[in-house]
C-alpha cells in the first residue's frame, strides 16, 4: 500500500468554522491527506480511511491529566518552596530579630529589613517583630 499521487485528485481543502471530519472529510493515513471522498477506502492506495479523530477521548483523557499532573507539579513545587524558604529563613529570621532587639531597632525597620530579605508578607512580618519585641521586653521590664 503506497501512495499513487492519486489521492491529491480529492484532496479537500480545510473547512472553516467545522472539523474536517465534521465536514465528511476523510483521512487516509498512507497518504497523509484529508480526501473529499465517500469510500471506506482510499482510491489512491486502498488503505481504510479514517473518518474520525483517532483516540479523540484517549488524547482528551490524556491532555486532561498531563494538566492535572502539570497542575499538581507546581503544587508540589511551591509547596516545597514554601517549606524550603521557611526552614531557611527560621535561623535568619532569628537573627534578624535577635539583632533588632539588641540594637535597639524600630519595629518598622525590622519589618523592613524581614521583608526584604526574606520576602515575607508585611503582616507576618510585623507578628514575628511583634512577638520577638515583646518577649524582649518582658524580661527588662521585670529587671527595671
Ligand atoms: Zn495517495
Ligand atoms: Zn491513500
């Protein structure tokens, strides 16, 4: 079964607004070309032709999970960026806010400085400042 240039007589031009099998097109895969033609087969080479997509709900099944696998991948990947950037930065964050109590900071620079390098909302900034001043501050009050 070779293609015998034949096929090319029928070649059907790509419809607009409807699919080439929706328009009674058929494919012969031989020949590689969508044909005008009401056989079963292909007058050019005798191969069966095709008159729908093939595996249309396989590869609507597949598209759908390659997206729900892409899906849960980024799910995975900023979950463990997540979980990365906080183990990271608890020993930073420490520091910082160690550094921010003995120097005497101001809670809005601290909460700068977190945001900056951490990337770290302003609201989690500010109840980690929040938290690391006045636990500071207990004690020294106590003292005084
Ligand atoms: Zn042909
Ligand atoms: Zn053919």
């Amino acid at each position: 079964m070779t293609c015998k240039g034949i096929c090319t007589r029928y070649k059907a031009q790509k419809p607009v607004g409807t699919g080439r099998y929706a328009s009674g097109q058929r494919r012969c895969q031989i020949c590689e070309i969508f044909i005008k033609w009401e056989g079963l087969w292909c007058p050019c080479c005798g191969y069966r032709l095709r008159t729908k997509p093939r595996n249309l709900k396989y590869k609507a099944k597949l598209r759908a999970r390659v997206e729900a696998d892409a899906a849960i991948k980024v799910q995975t990947v900023e979950t463990q960026q997540v979980v990365k950037i906080d183990a990271a930065s608890s020993e930073f964050v420490k520091e910082t806010l160690e550094t921010a109590v003995s120097e005497s900071w101001t809670k809005t620079k601290t909460v700068a400085e977190l945001r900056k390098s951490e990337g770290m909302t302003i609201k989690k900034a500010r109840e980690l400042v929040k938290e690391a001043f006045e636990a500071k501050s207990k004690p020294i009050a106590i003292k005084a």
